[in-house]
C-alpha cells in the first residue's frame, strides 16, 4: 500500500506542496445541494461530489491543466479520482474499526507549518475558503489523510528476507547475468525484493479490504466513462445522458455522447451531439479538436481542416503543447498555411526574440 500510494493516495504531508500551489480552486459551496450529491458508497458511508470535484481539480493542476489535458483525460481523471476517493474511504473505515488514533501533534505541527507559509490570518483563511474548507474540516481533511498514509503500515506482516531467500534470487539473476557477483549485489537484491515484498503484502491487505467491504459508484459520468472503455458504448450514453440532465452546460458529456454514437455508426446522432457541443462552448479549442479527430477518421477531411481552423482561432497562443497537437492535425491535413502559422507560433515561445516576420 505505501508504494502504491506514491501513485493514488494523496501523502498527508505533501498537502502543503499540493494544496498551496493551486489556491484558484472555485469554492464549492457545501449547502447546495449538487455539492452534497453522492457519488459513491463505502459500506453505507458516502463520498460527496464536492471531494470528487475537488481532488480533481487538484489532479487537474497537478499535470499541467491545459498543457496536457484533453476532452478524453478529462473523465479518465474523473475515474482515476473516484478510485483514488474509495481507497481512501476503505482504509479508512478500516482504520476506524481498529481504534487507530492519528499524531494529532504532527498534525498540528504540519497545520502550523502551512499557516505560516501565508502572510496574514486572513491570507490563510482565503486559502481555506478556496478550497471549501474551514479550520476544523482542513485539520479533519489533515487527520483523515495522515491516517490514510500512515495506518496500513500498521497492518501489514511484511516476511523477512532471509540469505537463503536472498542467494536463491541472487542464482536466480545469474542466470540471465552470469557476471553477477553475490557479495558485490546482495545489498541491492535486498532492497528490491524488500520493495516488492512490502509492495504484494500491501496489495494483497487492500485486496482483501476492498472484496470485504460493499462499494457502489453512483456518479453517472464515471459510470459512462467506464461504460465507453469497456465498449460498451450503449451504456456509456446511458449514463452519459443522465449526466447531461444534471450539467446541462458542459460540453465534453455532448463530446463523448457524440464518440458513442459515432462508434456505433449512427452519423446523424454523432454530428448532432457535436453541434450542441460546439454551440454550448463555440470558443473550445478542445471541442474542435475531438470534432476533427473524429472527422478525420471518416474521412471527411475538408470539414476537419474547418474545425482545426477554429481550434487555432480559438487556442491559448501561449500554451505550446496545445499549439503542438493542433499542429499535428494541420501537417496531417496538409494544411500547410495554418501549419507554418503554428510553428512561428511555437518558434516565438520557445525563443521570444523571433518577431513575426521571421521567415
């Protein structure tokens, strides 16, 4: 579980890292009732769509936002934080089961810590604000994810490498590297075979958590994303549709409606939920990207080329990797004007110096 939670579970005491960096998350108000919607159940207990939505936002941050994202990320994001969001409830209602009682003092300590990285009482408290929290629900969130990081270790019966174990590995590499020699590598086989023995041992103990305890995902668009990887793109619109109900305004549910129907062939329903889309968010640079992408692969070249020129009108000329991909499509296209366009683009972010009438 600890090395896996490099990669799913937030480190309680990176959050100063990770919280303070991104201080421009939209408040989310916790009285309105689409905030307070659940989005999933641990044993009867829930996880609310205002954590989901903000651990997404803090993932989102975290890889670049619009340097990186596209309108297919963005859901998968989604799922990858519901997942994150379970595991996370499921140690949890482990933990209390048990009795474990977190450091409160180190809690205290880290709180202090990230107070003091602000300039005033009321910096802090908009720090807090933004993020939709107040003092007693941030040293909650705190305890919460200390005791996420810090309780499966308490549980784990990690076995002992022993030297026989350690030589029969050791004979074991020799035969695909004979030059290896034991006293000059034992060390360093150790310490592998203690990572991936702490590595089985902590999936297996959350394995075995997971398949004991009674987990259902009520949010419709993680459901549908998981219904479109799947193929099974039926479901996915389905699910999808019920999300449109709830976020009539955003644009990526009409795109990935569209992706289904469009894989399932029915042209008519795919270019109607791209047009809603592109009507919803006529200024999406992504929206005319996945619009061209698909075009693209119906061979429809000439309308593609037309929504890349809109995706370039459209763009963040200061966003290189977004100028990049479009670039893609215009050499693909063999749209040879809008493709020179993009590179002195890109020439002129990568060395500012360049004036636009560098050849």
């Amino acid at each position: 579980m600890a090395k896996k939670s490099k990669g799913t579970l937030i480190r309680w005491s990176a959050l100063v890292l990770i919280l303070l960096g991104f201080i421009a998350f939209i408040v989310l108000d916790r009285q309105h009732d689409r905030s307070m919607t659940e989005v999933a159940t641990v044993n009867g207990k829930p996880i609310y769509l205002y954590e989901l939505e903000r651990e997404v936002k803090n993932y989102y941050d975290q890889i670049g936002g619009t340097q990186r994202i596209t309108d297919d990320n963005i859901d998968d994001l989604r799922v990858a934080v519901m997942d994150m969001l379970v595991e996370q409830k499921v140690v949890l209602l482990d933990a209390a089961k048990k009795g474990y009682v977190a450091n409160i003092e180190e809690i205290d300590k880290s709180i202090t810590d990230q107070k003091g990285q602000t300039q005033s009482q009321a910096e802090w408290e908009a720090f807090l604000s933004s993020w939709g929290f107040t003092e007693a629900s941030f040293k909650q969130y705190m305890i919460e994810m200390y005791t996420v990081d810090k309780y499966p270790e308490t549980q784990w019966n990690i076995p002992e490498v022993t030297e026989e174990m350690l030589y029969a590995e050791y004979l074991k590499r020799k035969e695909t590297s004979p030059n290896l020699v034991y006293e000059e590598t034992k060390d360093f086989i150790k310490t592998t075979m203690e990572i991936d023995l702490e590595l089985q041992t902590s999936q297996a103990w959350y394995k075995a958590l997971e398949e004991s305890s009674k987990i259902k995902i009520l949010d419709k668009r993680v459901l549908g994303r998981k219904a479109f990887a799947a193929e099974d793109y039926k479901a996915a619109i389905s699910y999808y549709s019920k999300a449109r109900k709830a976020e009539p305004k955003d644009a990526y549910i009409d795109v990935t409606i569209a992706k289904a129907y469009s894989a399932l062939g029915d042209d008519a329903q795919f270019r109607k939920f791209f047009e809603s889309a592109v009507k919803k968010d006529p200024n999406n640079t992504f929206v005319h990207m996945a619009f061209a992408k698909l075009l693209i692969e119906k061979g429809q070249n000439d309308e593609a080329a037309e929504e890349i020129r809109k995706s370039i009108a459209a763009a963040d000329k200061t966003n290189m990797a977004l100028l990049e991909r479009i670039e893609e499509f215009t050499l693909q296209l063999e749209m040879n004007a809008e493709a020179d366009q993009l590179d002195l683009m890109i020439r002129k972010l990568m060395m500012p110096s360049i004036t636009s009438t560098t050849p």
